[in-house]
C-alpha cells in the first residue's frame, strides 16, 4: 500500500510540474527534488549520471520546441522535463518493487518450469 501511495504522489507531482506557470515555482520543484534525494538517501552521482544520459533527448526536445514555439517557452518545457526526468530517476532508484520480485526465489523457480 505504501508503494501505491508513493506511486500516486509520484504522478500527481510530475503532472502537476507542467500545469503550473513558468516563475518562481519551478524554483520550488527544483529544492524539492533536492529535499527529496536527501531525505531517501540516494546516490548523487548516480542519479546525476543517468540524469546526463538523458539529457540529449531533453536538448532534442528544445530544439524542437524552438523551431516550434517561442525560444523562452522552449527553455521552460526544457527546464520542466529535465525537472521530471530527475524526479523520475529519484523515484526509480528508491522504489524497489522490481528489486523484491527479481530477487524472489519462489517466483525465478517458477519461470525456470517455463
């Protein structure tokens, strides 16, 4: 049930980052983002290096935007996914559903009859 919950919140947050204007409350994602990796004591550098590694599709995401829109409006899409695709990172790397079944012993005996 935990796991729902913190799912839940998960996506109200990562939705709610694109609905709200382009000022000072981005500034608010970004602490909390922070806030929210100290608080579950996840690995910094590792969550700054996938966060590099998707960063040529944010850059590709803004070029397109700018081609598209208007420069400024292209940087705030760019600054709010890169928000997201760090939050999303965080929430990967502290949730560990997908952890408890890989390492289940019942559950790999299972799929070695298959």
């Amino acid at each position: 049930m935990k796991n729902v919950i913190k799912f839940l919140l998960f996506i109200a947050y990562s939705t709610s980052i694109f609905f709200l204007s382009n000022n000072e409350i981005i500034l608010f994602f970004i602490l909390f983002n922070l806030f929210i990796m100290i608080i579950t004591k996840a690995n910094p550098k590792k969550i700054i290096t996938k966060s590099l590694i998707v960063l040529p599709f944010i850059i590709f995401t803004f070029i397109v935007n700018c081609i598209l829109d208007d420069f400024t409006n292209a940087i705030w899409i760019g600054i709010k996914l890169f928000i997201v695709c760090n939050i999303t990172i965080i929430y990967a790397e502290t949730t560990n559903i997908v952890r408890y079944s890989r390492n289940n012993k019942n559950i790999m005996c299972a799929f070695k009859n298959f």
